[in-house]
C-alpha cells in the first residue's frame, strides 16, 4: 500500500474482515457495515484499528464513529480526520 488512498485503505478493511470472518470479499463504499457484511461492534472497531494502524491516525476515540454505517461513512471520516477537522458532538447525514 502506497499512497494510503481510499483504494489502499478499502483494501486494508477488506484485509481485515478476511481474517475476521474466515473469507475474501471485495468491498465497496456501498457496503453497510452491520446489513450487508455482518459485522458485529467488536469486529467493526478491529477493522478500524487496522485503518489507524496503516494512516497513523485516531479514528475509534473520535465520537463521529458512532454514526458509521457504511464503508464509504468510513472513507470520508478518514479523510475528515486527515484533513484537520475537529469532532463534533453529531454527525451530519
């Protein structure tokens, strides 16, 4: 992984929910976390430390996590972050 661009980091989670699950699945920013690729809280927040590991950023301490229901939520939470932006208390659909 190179650039850590969203390509590189669907890859990580995709990588990650391999080894959670026991199975390869290509994903998508479509994909709802819970619905389509059930996965459980536990498992959710493993895949994200993954993507703090790989980017060298805090996602699972900021509060905007709970309103993640896809990956592409999980896409752009990672940008905000890298961007600056400071949590806030809600987050906005």
């Amino acid at each position: 992984m190179s650039d850590n661009s969203a390509p590189d980091i669907i890859e990580a989670l995709a990588a990650e929910y391999s080894r959670i699950k026991g199975v390869r699945r290509d994903l998508r920013a479509s994909d709802r976390i819970v619905e389509d690729l059930r996965i459980d809280s536990i498992s959710a927040i493993e895949m994200l430390v993954r993507v703090e590991e790989l980017l060298g950023i805090s996602i699972v301490a900021d509060p905007r996590i709970a309103g993640l229901s896809t990956i592409g939520d999980i896409l752009e939470l990672v940008a905000v972050i890298r961007s600056g932006a400071e949590p806030t208390a809600e987050r906005t659909a």
